[in-house]
C-alpha cells in the first residue's frame, strides 16, 4: 500500500508532517521486527508509534474527511500488523478498530465511486480514477490499496473467532488493486470491481494481491453464512439455506479453475496464499453443511453432505501439497495469517484421518510447516 517513490522523497526529511512521521515510525517498527539486529528496538518503536498516533488522532478528530491523512491510516494498519506478530490476534483487533474507523470516516471505500452518486464529498476525497481529477493514477491506487489491505485483515482476524465484520462488501465502490509494477511506475490500468470479479469465469488477469481479496471476501461469505444459520442454534436447513450453500460452493469451485493456470504459485508467496485459501473455503464450507448434519433428514441431503465432505477431502490434501511449497519461500514473505488454512486442513484430516487416504501423513506434514511458522514467530517476539 506504500508508494515507495514518494515515501523516499520525504523520509529523510528531520521534520515530517505529522501523519508522515507516524507512517514513517510504523515502516521503522515493522523494519525492526523483521532484522536481526533492529528486533531488540521493536517494543520502543511500538510505544513511541502509538504515541505519535494518539497525539494526532486528538487533530484528527477535528478535520473533516477529506482532509484525514491517509498516512495516518497506512501507520494504524501498520502498527495492527507489528501488534500480530508480537502480542497475538487480540490486541491487533484493538489496534486495528482504529484503522477500519478511520476507513470508514475517509471514505476509502469509495475511490471509485462516480461523482454524482458520491454525496457531499469532494473530488480530493473519492480519489476517483476520472478524468477531471487532477490526482494520478498512484494516487488513487494507493488509496486502493490501504481500503484493501484493511479488508483483509478485518477478514482474516474475524474469521479466527467467527466474529461479525466491520468493513461489509454491501457499499464498495473501489476497484481491486492493480499490478505492483503499475502502482510503483503509475502506469494507469482499469481494474474490475469486486462484484464484477466474483462473477468471472474466464482467465484471470488480476495482480496475486487482488486475487487473495476476491477469495478472502469468498471466505468472508462462507463465514457469514454460516452465521446466520447457526447463531440461532441448530435447526432444520431450509430452502434458502441450500440454494445460499450451493452458490458459495460454485463460486469457490469456479476461483480454483481460475486460479489453477497460475504458474508462479509456488514462487509468489500472495498468489500461494491465495489457492490455500481458496482449498480451505472448501473444507470451511464443509465443516457448515457437517454442523447441520443432524438435521438433515431427507436422502438427498444426506447424500450432498457426503458430497461435500469428499470435496473437502480432495482440498485438504491440495493444501498439503501446496504447504510443500512453503520452506523454499523466504521466512519473512510468508502471508502473516498463513497458518490459518494450514490449521483448518490439518483439522479436517485429523478428524476425518480413517476416511481420508493420506490423512495422517498430511497432517504431520502440515504440523512441520506450522512448526517452523511458529518457530519464526518466537523468534521475532525475542
């Protein structure tokens, strides 16, 4: 989310703007947690961060939404991050309350939108890709991608506990992220919104970093779902409870064709994130239909839960495959929440181990690369 050509032009300066010295103090604790020889600084960095946001945070709260510096908000998320590796998934909720807030207030997740349908906001604030606007392409892009980077990780850390989102998919009006290379070079390119690429059954032509939005926000229907039929306790499935099941599971099916052509899964570690989220969509979709298997009472019910446990079986053992994959990545690219579609395969085939040809053999497999996550993982919090 960071454009790195403008970030240079002014992290040298001694005296920042406000929001710049907390986007810069953020990249300071981040680079800290990821060396060797800065990791002993991390706890101070964290600290004089948070501080610096909080003492601008009382400014912000004055400005309007257009004037909401979109440093400040990169510096939150920032910050959330360090907070995940060091302190776990609660405290990078707490943190991250603040980032999806000021989301929300400034409007990203209407960059796109078109002028007449964006109410009392100024064209400085959609941050549209139009004509009139005289902002360039990375501009917006980089607006782009701090929405998009707060949406994923308000999917992935409800999805750890189940818990309601707070950035929903009901109001977007901002286009996925584009290539890497356009956004550092601010090539222009119009990419697809997330409705549009959800309904896409052809190639695709979307950056590993919109390919993993579109199967968080696939992962991020599943949980809902599952939700509004469990919440309630266990009842009997009805009509729209299948016809919803049976979407989601075509739409998952229909991103893993998409996806498979991808040759350079093994080597990106985004877009090998992306197929083992998308497998784990699967056994996740499963485990809801095995939640309401007591109340399915017809055979033809009974027989699609057979269904979908055998699905979840074939993509269980595609992420075993795919974890394979991972010790030849380097430690510090791994996708910080890559341990979550390891844990939901090992689960299934540890519970499904006499059903399962394999089974056994997978989860040991999965249980040493969660080791060495794990093992990275102490080693930054030391």
């Amino acid at each position: 989310m960071i454009l790195r050509r403008r970030y240079f032009t002014w992290a040298g300066q001694e005296s920042p703007e406000p929001a710049r010295a907390c986007l810069q103090s953020a990249m300071w604790t981040m680079a800290a947690a990821m060396s060797v020889h800065g990791c002993h600084f991390v706890d101070h960095l964290c600290v004089e961060t948070r501080h610096l946001l909080e003492a601008q945070g009382h400014q912000i709260r004055t400005m309007s939404i257009d004037e909401i510096p979109l440093e400040h908000i990169q510096a939150w998320l920032l910050l959330a991050h360090s907070d995940l590796l060091r302190m776990g998934e609660h405290q990078a909720m707490l943190t991250a309350g603040r980032a999806f807030r000021l989301v929300q207030m400034a409007r990203l997740y209407d960059v796109d939108a078109p002028d007449d349908a964006t109410p009392q906001v100024s064209p400085s604030a959609t941050m549209g890709t139009h004509d009139d606007l005289e902002e360039s392409f990375a501009d917006a892009e980089e607006r782009r991608r701090t929405f998009w980077l707060a949406f994923s990780l308000d999917h992935f850390l409800c999805l750890r506990s189940e818990s309601p989102l707070t950035l929903q998919e009901d109001m977007i009006r901002t286009r996925l992220p584009a290539p890497e290379a356009n956004f550092q070079n601010n090539k222009q390119i119009r990419v697809s919104f997330l409705s549009e690429a959800l309904m896409q059954n052809s190639p695709s032509t979307l950056s590993p970093f919109a390919e993993c939005v579109v199967v968080t926000a696939l992962q991020g229907r599943c949980m809902t779902h599952r939700r509004a039929y469990m919440c309630d306790g266990p009842k009997t499935p009805g009509t729209d409870f299948w016809t919803r099941h049976e979407w989601l599971a075509s739409a998952v099916e229909t991103r893993l064709q998409i996806l498979a052509p991808c040759s350079a899964v093994d080597s990106d570690p985004m877009l090998l994130f992306a197929h083992m989220l998308a497998h784990s969509a699967v056994v996740f979709h499963s485990n809801t239909v095995q939640r309401q298997a007591a109340s399915c009472r017809t055979l033809d019910q009974r027989l699609v839960t057979g269904a979908y446990e055998r699905r979840a079986s074939v993509a269980a053992l595609e992420v075993v495959r795919l974890a394979k994959a991972v010790p030849s990545l380097s430690c510090f690219k791994a996708h910080p929440f890559l341990p979550d579609p390891l844990t939901c395969a090992a689960k299934f085939l540890s519970t499904h181990s006499n059903t399962v040809v394999g089974g056994n053999d997978g989860v040991e497999d999965l249980l040493r690369v969660l080791r060495d996550v794990q093992t990275l993982y102490i080693w930054l919090l030391k």
